[in-house]
C-alpha cells in the first residue's frame, strides 16, 4: 500500500516524461524534493488520492511539464510559487479539492493553457488580474464553488474559449464587459446563481459576439 514516497524518490529518473501514481486512494504526502531532477517531465497524473498538501517548491524544475492532474485529493492551498515554471502547461485538472483560494499571480505565465477544471472546490474570490494571460483558453469549469463576484475585467483576452462552467455558485451580478470576447464561444453554463440582473447590453449586444454559441443555461437562476 501507499501512503507516503520516501525521500529521494525518482531522484535519477532525469529523463522522465510521464509518471502516473493515480487511483490508489491513499497517498497521502509527497517528498518534499518530489521530481525535483525531473527535468523532462510532460504528464503527472495524481488523481483520487488524500493529498491535503503539496510541498512547498512542487514542480519549479518542470519547465516542459504540459498535463497535470490532481483532481479528488483533499488540496487546500496552492503556494505562491504553484506552477511558476510552467510556460508549456497545457491541461490543469483540480477538481473535487477543498480550494478555498487561488494565490494571487496564479497561471500568470501558463500563455499555453488550454483547459482549467476546479470544479467542486470551496472558492470565494478570484483576484483582479485572475486568468489575464490565458490566449490560448478554451475550457474553464467553475461549478460547484461559493463564487459570488467576478473580477471586471474577467475573460477578457480569453479569445478562443469554447466552454465556460460557472454554475452552482452565488454571483449576484455580472461585470459590464462580460463574454464580450469570447467570439469562439459554444457553451456557458451559468445556472443556480443568486444573478439579480445582466448587463444592459445582454442579450442584444451578444447575439453577433456569440455566433457559435450551441448551449446556453441559465435555469434556476433567480432573478428579481
């Protein structure tokens, strides 16, 4: 059984590019040098196990890291240094954690993030600048979090997005400038909120924005 890495582990494993110690439900530390001579990692998948923490400096040496999984783990924090290095990241999957905030400078370098799945945490503010170098985003699931104010200036270089989840949260209004951007979009979920009102310009304004819009749900949201 797995409970705990020892230290060192994997340490001559420099020309490793894929590790997959998912499923095992019961890991529950890493080292605190885990993979740290992993230089050629692409793709760590350690999902559905009881990680609550991650060591301080995880993965600052995988510059060419562009998959990671840790959905349903038990994470609570990420650290201000979290994914600093990842200029090739592509896929980050952190659903099903107890998030209950995103460090401040969070994906700030991830130019080549494509999908971001935080489903089912406990996050309540997003900061200012959340997401502004995302170019290349084209999936974002928030659902199922405390959500109850969206930056102003969300999404907004976020020109190749496809599908947005925001629903089961409690935004009770949307920024002025929302989804204007957001010409490739094809689904945005947005149901079970607390919205009191769209802006002005919703929806006339968005009916040429949204041309390839497929799927558009904004049931059981209550509106006054």
């Amino acid at each position: 059984d797995v409970t705990n890495l020892p230290n060192g582990f994997g340490k001559f494993w420099n020309s490793l590019e894929v590790f997959d110690i998912s499923r095992t439900h019961l890991l529950t530390n890493l080292p605190e040098k885990f993979g740290d001579t992993w230089w050629n990692l692409q793709r760590l998948d350690l999902m559905h196990n009881q990680l609550s923490i991650l060591p301080e400096n995880f993965g600052e040496s995988w510059e060419k890291l562009e998959i990671l999984d840790l959905s349903n783990n038990q994470i609570n924090n990420l650290s201000k240094n979290f994914g600093n290095s990842w200029k090739q990241l592509q896929t980050l999957n952190l659903q099903v954690n107890k998030l209950k905030e995103l460090p401040e400078n969070f994906g700030e370098l991830w130019t080549n993030i494509k999908y971001i799945n935080l489903y089912h945490n406990e996050l309540k503010d997003l900061h200012e600048n959340f997401g502004e170098n995302w170019v290349n985003l084209q999936y974002l699931d928030f659902q199922i979090n405390q959500i109850d104010k969206l930056p102003e200036n969300f999404g907004k270089s976020w020109i190749q997005l496809r599908i947005l989840y925001l629903n089961n949260n409690k935004l009770d209004h949307l920024p002025l400038n929302f989804g204007k951007t957001w010409e490739k979009l094809e689904e945005l979920y947005m149901f079970f909120n607390k919205l009191s009102y769209f802006p002005d310009n919703f929806p006339k304004d968005y009916q040429q924005t949204w041309k390839h819009m497929k799927h558009l749900e904004l049931h059981k949201t209550q509106f006054s």
